[in-house]
C-alpha cells in the first residue's frame, strides 16, 4: 500500500470508530469510553497486519460487530 492508501484507510478506521462512540455517547459513562478504547486499540493492534479476502482491513469487522450490538443492544 501506498503512504496516501494507508492514510485513507487510517481516516477510514476513525471515522468507524467514531460513528461506533456515536450511536450510544449519550448513555456510555467515562469508564465506558475507556473501556471501549481500550477494546480498540488492542483490537487493532491484534489485526493490524490481517485483511479480509477482499483486501479490507480486518478491523472493519470488529467495528462493524461492535456497533451493531450498541445499535441493537445499547
């Protein structure tokens, strides 16, 4: 990949992680969003050189699990 292809994606991976913060900030204690940024960054530390078939960063997934659940769970 290309330093202007991992930046896009880097921006990519934020922006999940921000629309994932986004759908529960209102009920998510501070201990809560420690918890969850803990969660991800040993999330994407442990896939950070794993890509799906499709050459998407893996780390898609687990955010898109996660954000799910606080959309279907809270």
């Amino acid at each position: 990949m290309t330093a202007e292809e991992i930046e896009i994606e880097n921006a990519a991976i934020t922006k999940a992680y921000k629309e994932l913060l986004k759908v529960s900030y209102t009920t998510l204690s501070d201990d809560d969003k420690k918890l969850i940024r803990g969660a991800f960054e040993v999330a994407l530390d442990g896939h950070k050189n794993q890509r799906r078939k499709s050459g998407e960063a893996y780390i898609f997934h687990p955010l898109a699990v996660a954000k799910i659940v606080a959309q279907e769970i809270g």
